[in-house]
C-alpha cells in the first residue's frame, strides 16, 4: 500500500528512524516467499516476491514508522498476485468474481509440490486467507483488511480452507 | 503480533515446509539489488571487505563512494545513521562496490598509492568537508600535524576542530586522516583504533 508521506517537521523526524530496507528483506523475505508460493503457486513465486519488494522499496520511504511491515509486504504481495492472475486470464477477472469460483488447474510440479497442488486447488479467498493467517501470520483483523471482507468472514474462510486441506493433503499431520 | 492459532492443530500442516532454501534466498536478493538498480531504486548499496585492520563496511551512493566504517563503528549502527541522514532504501548489493573493493585490496597489499574512486561526501559537513578535501592532498606515506592541517584550511587555530574532523571522517583509509599525527610526533587517534593507525602508517613506510 502505497502512502504518501507529508513534508511535515514531526514526520520527518520519524522517518529519520527507518530502518535500511535490507532489515526488511531480511526479516520478512522468507516468509513473504512463503506467501507467494501459496498463493501463486511455486512456479510463478520468485516473480512475485521480485515484484512485491521492488514496488515495496520503492513506496518505503512514505511508509508510516507505525505500520505493521508485515501487513503492508503481504497486501502488496496480494495485489501482485491479482495483477498476476489478471494477466494470464483470458479475460480480465475480479478477485469479487473468483472468490468462489475453484482455480482453473493445479498447479504442476515444483517442491513440496503437494502441499502447493493442495492449496492450489482452493477457491482464491480460502488460499488467501489460508496464507495469509498459517503462514504470514497475521491476525484475522489484518487478514481482513489485506483480502477485503470482515474479519469473521475471513476466519470462516481460512477455517474452510483447512477442512479443505485435511481431506486432500494428509502429509505432516500424524494424529 | 498476536497470532492465535486454531486448537485443532491445523497450523503442523505448514511445519513441514521448514526454512526457505539459503540457495533460494541469494537468488531473490541478487534479483532484487539489481532490478532495484536498474530502477534508480538502489538509492545506497552496500558491502563489507576483509581487510588487516578488520573488516570494512562500503557504502555508495549513484554518485560515488559514501562511507568507509571500521567494525568498531558497529556497522548496523552506521547503516542506520545512512538510512536517516541519505535515504533508507539500502540494499547489500556488492556490484557498486566492486572497483571500491579491488583499489582497497590493492592499497593493502601495497600494491596501490592512490585511489582512483570518486567519492560522495554529503556526510561531511562545513569545515569537516573543508579539511576532508585537504587531507586527500596529503600523499601516500607522507604525514602532517593537526596543527599544519589546521593552518593549510585557513584556520590555524581549529586545531582541535581538525582533530574531530578527523574523528568524524566518513571515509576513513580513502580519505588518509591516518597520515595526520600528533605536532610531536606521537601518532594520535584514529577513528579505526591506535592499532589501525600504526598498521596503515607502516604499509605506508614499507612500500
């Protein structure tokens, strides 16, 4: 999410504190990879991190010193992944449109290819908020606000998603 | 954060994914400096460098060499202080730095005396920038007092302002502060240590 930073004394100081964006690729690189490859299949992931942290150091310097990193790299990971879907659409669709609609394929191959194939077969808003929650760790609050949707929306989703999961992907689960 | 996970134990799903591959990682960062590069994005790129007196970090901006720091200067602390003074879009990206890296390994294995970099100087200030621009005069193996340095920059009694100039050198090895001493001789500081000092002061004497 881009926002703009405002010339103000007070802000200025605040953004004297900002940490070198290498800190940032640091501490949240893996699991915004992590992110991608669940949410746009492990093929297409290393596109997607590449253009979610250029656009995320480009707007760095506006960030707000109070903004939670991991929120704003996951919403701009997820706009990415909409650009992405768009593009390779035949025609142009919605995220409104997909959200219950079953992905068109799975995806093929690639590490922990089952898991991916798992995911892949989800409907986009349960792979999302499946992600988003498991594996970036975010709150159902800030779920919500990166996926769209109230927060306990995003929960009945994340929680159909896992059902989901369960009856197509067994591995790692020893109970 | 506060993540709550569900009791049913749907997160083990995802444990069996481990860490991100190191190979993976390096890949994605290379990518990143040089996409950033190539977008004007990499606003300051950086490196470290083994060196005899310790690792140095490099810092450059598009417009030439930034900052040069001893270890003792703790180099997250400097990256910090560049990331609020220049612009806190900072990539370790070692591409800019390779002509940077090369000069100072042959610098000390004496096989270089001077340095052919073109240096950003937006970290000094003032009168500090005044005595930096002069001590890039003082040659290879030659040393100068505080107090000559003091009167070559038109202020013969600023003794003591050339000795935090110097202190506060920003790029220290490739701007000499090394080379200037004490009036009696003694060597003086040195913002790398007294031991860094005495080691480049003799590369300089063997060469």
């Amino acid at each position: 999410m881009v926002r703009t930073s405002h010339s103000v004394p007070a802000l200025r100081l605040l953004d004297m504190r900002r940490e070198p964006f290498e800190a940032i690729v640091t501490r949240h690189g893996p699991t915004v990879l992590r992110v991608c490859q669940a949410v746009v299949g492990p093929e297409a992931a290393e596109d997607a991190w590449s253009e979610t942290f250029l656009a995320a150091l480009r707007a760095y310097p506006g960030l707000r010193p109070d903004s939670n990193v991991e929120a704003w790299l996951v919403t701009i990971a997820h706009r990415k992944a909409i650009d992405q879907a768009r593009a390779e659409s035949r025609r142009p669709l919605a995220l409104d449109e997909a959200r219950d609609a079953p992905s068109r394929e799975p995806v093929p191959g690639g590490w922990e290819s089952e898991l991916w194939a798992a995911l892949a077969a989800l409907p986009p808003r349960q792979r999302q908020t499946v992600a988003y929650h498991y594996l970036a760790g975010l709150p159902y609050a800030e779920v919500a606000k990166v996926a769209g949707g109230t927060p306990e929306a995003a929960r009945r989703a994340a929680a159909d998603g896992i059902a989901a999961l369960r009856k197509t992907y067994r591995q790692g689960e020893s109970q | 954060m506060n993540t709550t996970l569900e009791p049913n134990g749907a997160d083990h799903m995802f444990d069996t994914l481990g860490p991100v591959d190191d190979a993976a990682q390096r890949r994605l960062r290379a990518r990143l400096a040089a996409e950033a590069n190539a977008a004007g994005l990499l606003d300051v790129a950086y490196r470290t460098l083994d060196s005899p007196v310790g690792k140095l970090l490099l810092a450059a901006t598009e417009r030439g060499l930034l900052r040069v720091a001893y270890a003792r200067a703790d180099h997250d602390r400097v990256l910090a202080d560049i990331a609020g003074a220049v612009s806190p879009r900072i990539l370790a990206a070692p591409a800019r730095l390779d002509v940077a890296a090369r000069e100072l390994d042959e610098y000390f294995a004496g096989r270089r005396k001077t340095f052919d970099l073109v240096l950003d100087f937006q970290l000094a200030k003032g009168f500090r920038r005044d005595v930096l621009a002069h001590l890039s005069a003082i040659g290879y193996g030659q040393m100068e007092s505080y107090a000559q340095v003091a009167a070559a920059t038109g202020r013969p009694n600023a003794v003591r302002a050339v000795g935090s100039a110097c202190a506060h050198n920003p790029l220290p090895v490739v701007v000499p502060c090394h080379r200037v001493i004490r009036s009696d001789g003694s060597f003086g500081g040195y913002v790398g240590g007294a031991e860094a000092k005495q080691i480049l002061l003799s590369l300089e004497a063997a060469a």
